[in-house]
C-alpha cells in the first residue's frame, strides 16, 4: 500500500502533488509528505494522518517548486508519526525518496550503512534506501540514476520509488518492483509518476506503466528514459488512459462508498454489456473465450484472491461447479503461496482482483506460472500488474471504486464469473438451452432488479438505525448465498468496528448459536430456491433464542415476514443470481450503521484499499 505521485514539469508541484495525494488516499492514511525542489532549495514537509493535515500544516506557507514528490503511507514498519512519513532524506539533505513496498534485506542494510557512519532518524525500512543511494553514489562517483541502479540490485522486497536530487535539479528518477508505478506524458517533457492514474488522468491520457525491475528517469531537457536495473535500455510502450475524470468525484453523494453502491445498476450494465445477449441467446467473454476449452479440460480451476475478491471466487465456485460441472478450488492467495500447493500444466489458476495490484494475489499466480499453469485474471483496473502477467483475463468494468470497502467491485466480480459460468456450461452442454435462455434474461434484467432496491433504502437506513449500537452481529446464508452472508459481516466490521461473522446457517447450529440472545441482530438471506425451508428452520431456531432476524426476503414472501422483526425485500430472480441482489442491501445496511456510529466510511481505520504488502 502507500500512495506515491511526482510531478516535474513547468507547473506549480505542490498543487498537483496535494491533489494527486488526495486522489491516492485510498491507499494508506496514517500519514501524508511532500517534498519541492525550489531554486535549489530541498524543502520537505511531512504530517501525521491524512493529507488533510498536510494541507493544514502547510497552508500560509510559501510552497513553490516545479518537481516534486508526494507520500500517503499506510504504516509497515514504525508507527504512524512525523518522522516515519515520507519523503525520507539523505543526511546531508541532497536526496529525498519516497516508497511504497517493503525492503525485505533492510535490517542488514541499516546496520552496514551506520557502520559506514550513516545515521538514520526513522525506524521504517525506506530510510535505508536513500542512504543507500546516497553512499553509492559518493563512493562509487556515479550519477544519480547509475546509483539507483546498483542500489536496486543489492534490495530484495517491493518498491516503487521516486527520488529527488538536489544536484539533479532537472530530474526525477523512478523504479519499480512488485508495486506500481504509472508515468503521464505531458507536453514539452512534463511528467506525472504515480501509483495509479487517477491522479494523471486530469491533466494527460498518455500513460506508461513502468515494469518490473525497471528504472524510469524523466528529465526537463532529456524527456523519459526507460532501463532495466540490468542496465538495458528499453523503449516505453505509451498506453492511452480511458478513465474518466467524472467517475474519480463524489457527483452529489456524502461518500464515495454510497455513490458507488448507487452505480451498481451501471457497473453491472457496463461488465456485462457487449458480452451477453439474452434475445439472440449468445454469451461470450472475449479475452477468455480462447482458453474455454483448456478450463473444460482443466483437472481444476483454481481461484487465488483476497478479502471481498475472494467472497466473489466463492460465489463463482457454486456457479461454476453447479452449472459448467468443473472442478473449482477458492484459495487465499496468502496461503496459497506459502503452502506447497500441488499445482500442474492441467491447472488453470484464476487471480480475482479489484486493483489488480495485491501483493498475495500476484505472488499466488508467479507460483502457478513457475509450476506450468495457465494463468488468467479477472481485475478491474485497466493496465494493472496482475492484468499483465496473466495469459489472457477479462475486465470487470465497474470503473474506479475509491471508497475501501469494496461494493460495485464485487457485484461485477461476480458478474462476470456468471458470464463465465454460463458461457462454459453452454459449452459443455451441461444446462439445458431452455435454462440458459431463461438465464441469460434474468442476468440482462438484473440491473433494474438491483435499481428497485435502491429504491427502498429509506426503509434499509431505518433498520440501521435500530442497530447502529450492536456490538455483535451474525450473518447467514446457504449455498451461493453463504459468501454474501461472508461479505455482508465483512462489510460490517470494516466500516463500522462492530464484530460480525458470516455462516453458513445450517452451521450456526455448531457454535455461532451459543452468541445469539435478544441483543444479537442476526441477518439472513432467506430468498425462495432449493435451501428455502431449511433456512426457515434456521430462522426458528433464531427466533427461539430470541435473537433480533433481519431477513432479506424474495418479494412476496409471507413466511419469513411472519417470524421475522424486519424484512427486506428483493426481486425474484434466479437461484444463481441471488448474490447479486441479496448484497446490495447488506452494502446500505453497512454503510447506514457506519454513518450512525461516526465512523469514517471511506477511510476506515487501519485499512487500506490496494494491498501491495504481504
Ligand atoms: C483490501 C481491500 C478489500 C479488497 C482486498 C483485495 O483488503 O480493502 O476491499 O477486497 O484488499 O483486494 P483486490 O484489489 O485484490 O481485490
């Protein structure tokens, strides 16, 4: 995590940098610094929390430089102050870097450089980094970039860095491994660097996405100038940015979060749209449709992902066992990679990513490629790393989410692994025409469903505000409807701090049942399909204990309104298609009760939304 942006060109820095920050907060908040270059004066300027104080802390003070750099840190090592945010700098004040990643070796750095006679004044790992360079570039008298090079060489862990130099008043020098670092093209040699394009898009739509092991240096007079730490030159593949600058707003919304829960009719339109025609009876995932045949032949489909992303890969392992009849397995990337895993060529491993950048998630798919498997991805970030290492992957679409608990990311998550589900099962032969006919119209009239119950988040909010003060919560739900119950506690307790656990309901019964008294709000997806009266029973057991049932209800029902305190209606639609209406108002009930309590809903404390650290 951590946000990096750099800014040389003929504009004012600062301003550029500060909304560049703002733009990248999602990445880290417990700290934000900026440092200027001005008639060759180095000025830095670091604050505890979020760019907000920054700003403050800055303000009235006259900030000028045309190159400059800018950090939002989400704290690994060494806690959230002044002295550990970014930019770090040498000690003789010449050099000043910025980092997001994680320098595995910089225990034996650190000590190597202080017995060279270099003091540090942190206690994270980036500090290293710069007196690193600093020393190379004295011992060895090579320039900047050279230094930076052989610096790089002798680091293992992650980086994306950006280095200012006093003497190298013309120039900014990057690189980058495992974390990602994006350059906007400007005109006459004007560069923004940053983690992502949101904050490059404003002012250029050319892009390149600097790789791996890569070196970046742009220069006022020289341009850009692109090597490997191996010192081979390489020529920039410049990309054409499709964001646009709208979707990076609030648009009249209180937070990013509800605006995003809001779009969900459009996001899921827009996954779909192009690739499904329920008239014509046809589904096709384009940059998928190549590797269909290997996935029907494949021993496995292995799904590697994290938080929300792998709530999506669950709800894809019933859709694409139940409809397609293939073998698929749901990994945490995070254990994935660690455990051994038997892995071979006749194994197709699935990375499922919403920023496309999450440090387990990449590694889990580096183990499968190393092992001989094919490996595809489904991301939403256009450009992303796990996007360009795959074989061949599908785009989600949603367009750029900025709130931290992810919503519209992970109806369009699952989107497209129903596309996926359907377009293999149509090609096995293992659902009737009939049932994908009638499946493909469901899935085309699902965005109008999920507009209705926007419709009725009047109601929702007022459920919130009954248990805006629980201190507990339990969710339930049975086959694809378990990891929504999954998403809707995570969602819970990321922006609102309140403990909440997803279950399958028939399992409430081995323990979970133990919590439940007339203080537990337990929420159910109790919707009309082949578990409908086994959840009934789960209710009554519930309702026995004097628990507090919220249950999300297909339209219509009268059941469950009889044994139910509240219930929340949704449209019927098919089995399979539940997750997707079910979560939207998980999604408003969350994000009422976070509102509720005070709670910072689109920054929520300790989180952050782009995980590039282990
Ligand atoms: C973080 C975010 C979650 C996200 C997870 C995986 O924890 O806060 O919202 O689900 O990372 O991220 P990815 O980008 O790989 O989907």
């Amino acid at each position: 995590m951590c946000g990096i942006v750099a800014y040389i060109g003929k504009r004012e820095a600062y301003p550029i940098i500060i909304k560049g920050l703002k733009r990248l907060e999602y990445r880290g908040y417990d700290s934000a610094g900026i440092a200027l270059l001005d008639k060759g004066d180095l000025n830095i300027y670091k604050k505890q929390g979020k760019v907000a104080n920054l700003e403050e802390f800055a303000s009235g003070k006259n900030i000028t430089g045309n190159i400059g750099i800018g950090h939002t840190r989400w704290a690994t090592h060494g806690l959230p102050n002044d002295i550990n945010s970014h930019p770090h700098y040498s000690n003789d004040g010449e050099l000043a870097l910025i980092h997001n990643g994680i320098i595995e070796n910089y225990d034996i750095l650190r000590e190597e450089l202080k017995s060279r006679g270099y003091s540090f004044v942190s206690e994270t790992d980036t500090e290293v980094l710069v007196h690193l360079i600093d020393d190379i570039i004295k011992t060895e008298k090579v320039e900047l970039v050279e230094a930076v090079r052989h610096a790089l060489l002798n680091v293992t862990g992650a980086y994306a860095i950006v280095i200012l130099s006093k003497n190298n008043p013309n120039q900014l020098v990057a690189a980058r491994k495992s974390s990602p670092l994006v350059i906007g093209i400007g005109e006459e040699n004007e560069f923004f660097l940053a983690s992502d394009a949101t904050p490059i898009v404003e002012y250029t739509k050319q892009v390149v996405y600097l790789n791996d092991e890569e070196i970046a240096v742009v220069d006022l007079n020289d341009g850009l100038r692109i090597l490997s730490i191996t010192n081979q030159d390489k020529t920039p593949y410049i990309q054409q940015l499709e964001m646009k600058l709208e979707a990076l707003e609030k648009g009249g919304f209180e937070h990013f979060m509800l605006k995003e829960i809001f779009e969900q009719p459009r996001s899921i339109h827009d996954c779909f749209r192009g690739r499904l025609n329920a008239e014509k009876g046809w589904v096709a995932l384009g940059g998928l449709k190549e590797y269909e045949q290997k996935m029907i032949n494949a021993n496995r489909l292995i799904f590697v992902a994290c938080g929300t992303s792998w709530h999506a890969c669950q709800v894809g392992e019933y859709l694409i066992e139940g409809l397609a009849r293939i073998n698929v397995e749901v990994e945490y990337a995070s254990e994935f990679r660690y455990r051994n895993p038997i892995i071979n060529e006749n194994d197709i491993v699935i990375a499922v990513s919403q920023s496309g950048e999450t440090a387990d998630t990449l590694a889990a798919l580096e183990l499968a490629k190393s092992k001989g498997a094919t490996i595809l991805g489904i991301c939403n970030v256009v450009g992303s790393s796990i996007s360009r290492i795959t074989d061949a992957g599908s785009y989600t679409h949603a367009g750029p989410e900025i709130g931290v608990a992810s919503t519209k990311a992970f109806t369009a998550q699952v989107t497209i692994l129903t596309l996926l589900a359907l377009s293999l099962a149509n090609k096995k032969g293992t659902i009737s025409e009939t049932t994908f006919h009638t499946m493909l119209a469901d899935l085309e009239a699902v965005p109008d469903k999920v507009k209705k119950i926007l419709d009725s988040d009047a109601k929702i909010k007022e459920i919130a505000r009954i248990y805006q003060n629980a201190s507990n919560a339990l969710y339930l739900g049975r086959n694809s409807s378990f990891p929504v119950a999954l998403e809707g506690a995570l969602k819970l307790k990321e922006i609102s701090y309140i403990h909440a656990e997803g279950y399958p309901a028939a399992e409430m019964k081995h323990g979970p049942i133990a919590l439940i008294d007339e203080e537990m709000p337990v929420f159910v997806i109790a919707t009309k399909g082949t578990s409908y009266e086994k959840v009934v029973s789960n209710i009554q057991e519930v309702k026995a204990r004097k628990g507090k049932l919220i249950c999300i209800v297909t339209e219509g029902d009268t059941q469950v309104k009889d044994l139910a305190d509240h219930i929340i209606e949704i449209p019927d639609t098919d089995e399979n298609l539940v997750p997707l209406l079910a979560t939207i108002p998980l999604q408003l009930l969350s994000y009422h009760i976070s509102v509720f309590r005070g709670c910072n809903v689109d920054q929520p404390r300790n989180l952050a939304k782009s995980v590039t650290v282990e």
